[in-house]
C-alpha cells in the first residue's frame, strides 16, 4: 500500500509541480521593452488552488485515509514550492529585461508603449501644473522617460516665456469609451484646466494615447493660437514629424520633435510653416482656377441658353401663321405667372447659378405677353387692348390631344371671345390628370417648354478657453 501511495504522491506532485511552472512562465507577459507585465497574483492562486482540489478528489478515490492525507501534504510542498519559483522566475525576467533594455537606447526603452492599467477620463487627469510650476507634462503611467519629461518641459517653459502661449503635454495610455475620440477628450480636458490667458485663449494642449486601440496624438488649439498654428499645420507637423518617430515606440522623441518644431512656429523660423503657406498658395491658385472656369461656363451657358429662349419667344410674338389671340395664348404658356414661383423656390440652389437667363426670360416674356394683350381686338366694338383672359377650363380629351378652352371678355361692351388649344400629348404622359397638373401652373404645350422643365505663472494656467482648432492623428 505504501508503495502504491509512493508512486502516486510522486506522479501527482510531479504534475502538480509542472502545473505551477506552466503557470510560472505565462504570469509574465511583455509590455514594451523593458516592461515585462504581471499577471493578477490572485488569478494564480485561483488556478493552484483548484488543481489541488481535483488532485486532492482523484487521490482520495484511490488511497487510504493515511495516504490520502500524506499525498496531500506532499502536494502542498509542491505547490508552495512552485509558487517560490514562479515570484523568482518573475523577477528574473525583470531583470533579464532591464539588462536587455540597457543595450537599447534609453529613449526608445522608457518610451515604449505600456499595457494599462487605468481608464481614464477628463477628470481623472492629474494637472501637474498645480503642483509644480516648472512642469508642463503629465504622463502618470511614465511612457515618456525622464530625459524627456525634462526637455519637453523646457519647451513648453521657453514657449511660455517667449510668446506667452500656454502649451500642456498630456500622455496616457487608454480612455474611456465614454469619449467619442481623443479629439472630443482633448477638448474638454482644455476646458476643464483653462489653458491660456482669459481673453485671449492662447492655450495648447497636445495629448498622445499610446494604446493600440486607440493610439492618437492630438492637437487642440484656443481662438488666440489658431492663426499661428492652423489646423492644416498642425496636421502636417503630426504627419511629417511626430508619427514617424512614435511609429518606433519612440514616443518621447516624437513629443520633442512636435514640441521644438511648434517653437519654432511660433517665433517664425519654421520651415515647414513656410512650405505649408508655400501650399496654401498653390492650392488657392488652383482653386481660383476652377472657379474661374465654373464661371465662365454659367456665363456662356446664361448667355447662349437665354438668348434662345428670348429668340423663341419672339418668334411666337411674331408668327404670321397666328391670330393674335393665338400668339397671345402660345405666349402665355411660355412666359412667367405666379403658378412659377413654386418650382423656382424648390430648385433656388440650382436656379441661382441661372438667375441672369431666369430674369431675362421673365423680364422678356412679361413684357411680350403685355404686348400681345394690347393687340387684341373686341369682336364686338372693335376696340383694341381692352380684352382680358377671364378663365382656362380643360376640354373633352380627343386621341393624342388635350383640348383646352379660354375664354376672354371686353372691358367696353361685356362681349365673349373664346379661343380652343388643342394640345399634344405626349407618348408617356398617361391620363389627361397629369395634363391637368401641368395646366395648374403653365398653359405650355410645346417641346421647347418641355426641354426648360428639368495664462499666468505660479503654478496653474491662466484660465482660457479651446477655440475648438488643431488636429489629430492615429497611427
């Protein structure tokens, strides 16, 4: 019996002590070099404590009690002693780390991004300024090293100094979702410190997020900032000097190109700011270009188009073929009414780039239809230019026509002149029902009516307000 229990207490101690090695090597899982990252020690706990049990079932299914309670003490032996191995492996590999971090550059190893280990939110920012006048960066998590931390203080201090804007460095590793983006962030984190001198906004806030989900540098800018740092320089100063470099975990060097280069903005030595007015100009110039092109194509196309349509209709003023009573009613199907109004107001962000062909035709067609009216003659009395058109009424409908009846009455003697228009249907119109919708608002039925239809110092900032410029970046 003692030999069975010997044989199990050594097969289950064995496996119990290669369970807590598994457990050993996945406790430390990398975070950037140098930054090894450990797992919850109660996580390892749990996952000892619950092998044991179902050893401690297994073993007590096939022993004695007195082996039973043997092989259980061996098993704690085991676990105790794994558990020591897996605190020294752990600390073995921070150090075998550091070693390996010493033969990289101290930028690059300190910089690194880092697992987090805190969501936060606007409020959850600690504002270093308050507590130290001379710093201008916070990082809580340290992604940035020290010899970072200090430069980009510098600049920010000699900003300061030089041309009173207030510039704050923020780095954090992850955000709450409760933010729609860094952007959104950034602003209400500018807010809430007040960045800038009160009144004249001439705050900057420049935050990074180093996580990979949401790895971001943004630039939010106040009213008094915008017109040295607008939000196209700010984006190409992200593109062309920062992202490169933080693209290689070298977050502190891409925050001091962008911080030196933002220097030098604003004591006008920048070269990038030049090639950026350089492009300014160039893209200006070529917008001016295709304005001046649009132009001069809604110029010829009023000029061309309107005078057709004048053309038009003074050859219905003029068509021999015609009684003046008929010239009149081509006339006033083709010219403007109030029933106009409506398309017009429904297509005014079309028809304001046509106004100059829209006023001639209505300007022209007026006045032809006021002409026309005058050459009228009563029937009766002889008398001209004292008929009026007192009604439209739609007719019996005939096989591929629409007959119309108008009716006109002279002021003089009361005598009735009616006139009947047959017009055209067209192969796709249906019922005479979309006859009448057309009739609502114009008595044309000609084709050629048809083709018109379609801060301060001392440790906190100066109380100022985001302008809502700047830009952002992921990468």
């Amino acid at each position: 019996m003692w030999k069975l229990a010997n044989v199990e207490i050594s097969k289950y101690g064995k496996l119990a002590n290669m369970e807590m090695r598994k457990l050993a090597n996945c406790t430390w899982r990398g975070g950037g070099i140098g930054r090894p990252k450990k797992i919850s020690t109660l996580h390892c706990k749990l996952k000892i404590v619950l092998y044991l049990c179902g050893v401690i079932v297994i073993e007590l299914t096939i022993m004695s009690t007195k082996n039973f309670i043997t092989a259980m003490l061996c098993c704690c032996f085991f676990a105790i002693q794994s558990y020591a191995q897996l605190t020294d492996e752990g600390a073995s590999y921070t150090e075998t780390a550091n070693v390996t971090s010493a033969n990289t550059t101290n930028t690059t190893a300190e910089a690194a991004p880092v697992l987090p280990t805190t969501v936060y939110t606007v409020e959850k920012v600690p504002n270093v300024q308050l507590q130290d006048a001379t710093a201008y960066t916070t990082d809580p998590e340290k992604i940035v090293s020290a010899e970072d931390t200090a430069r980009l203080n510098t600049i920010a201090a000699a900003i300061r100094s030089e041309t009173r804007v207030q510039m704050a460095i923020v780095v954090l590793p992850l955000i709450s979702d409760e933010y729609a983006n860094g952007r959104e962030f950034a602003h209400l984190l500018f807010n809430r410190w007040g960045l800038g001198e009160k009144g004249k906004d001439n705050g900057l806030l420049v935050l990074l997020l180093t996580d990979m989900s949401q790895r971001e540098i943004v630039f939010e800018t106040g009213y008094g900032v915008e017109s040295s740092l607008p939000d196209g320089l700010c984006k190409m100063i992200q593109t062309h000097l920062m992202i490169p470099v933080m693209k290689e975990a070298n977050y502190g060097g891409g925050l001091i190109a962008g911080a030196e280069e933002i220097q030098r903005v604003l004591n006008n030595s920048s070269d990038l700011k030049t090639l950026y007015d350089q492009q300014i100009k160039d893209d200006a110039f070529s917008d001016n270009i295709l304005i001046a092109i649009g132009l001069a194509v809604l110029i010829f196309i009023n000029v061309a188009l309107g005078r057709q349509w004048v053309k038009y209709l003074r050859k219905i003023a003029s068509d021999s073929d015609k009684t003046p009573y008929q010239k009149f009613i081509a006339m006033k199907g083709n010219s403007y009414d109030r029933g106009c109004l409506i398309p017009l107001l429904l297509f005014a962000p079309i028809i304001i780039f046509f106004a100059p062909m829209f006023i001639g035709w209505i300007v022209n067609s007026t006045r032809l239809r006021k002409k026309l009216l005058t050459d009228l003659s009563c029937d009766n009395c002889g008398e001209s230019g004292c008929m009026d058109l007192i009604g439209v009424e739609n007719g019996a409908k005939e096989p591929n026509f629409q007959v119309y009846h108008y009716t006109f009455k002279c002021k003089n003697c009361g005598h009735i002149h009616q006139e009947t228009e047959k017009r055209p249907i067209s192969s796709g119109s249906g019922s005479s029902g979309s006859s009448g919708s057309r009739n609502s608002w114009s008595s044309s039925s000609n084709f050629e009516r048809s083709s018109w239809s379609g801060g301060s110092s001392g440790g906190s900032w100066g109380g100022g307000s985001s302008g809502g410029g700047g830009a952002s970046t992921k990468f």
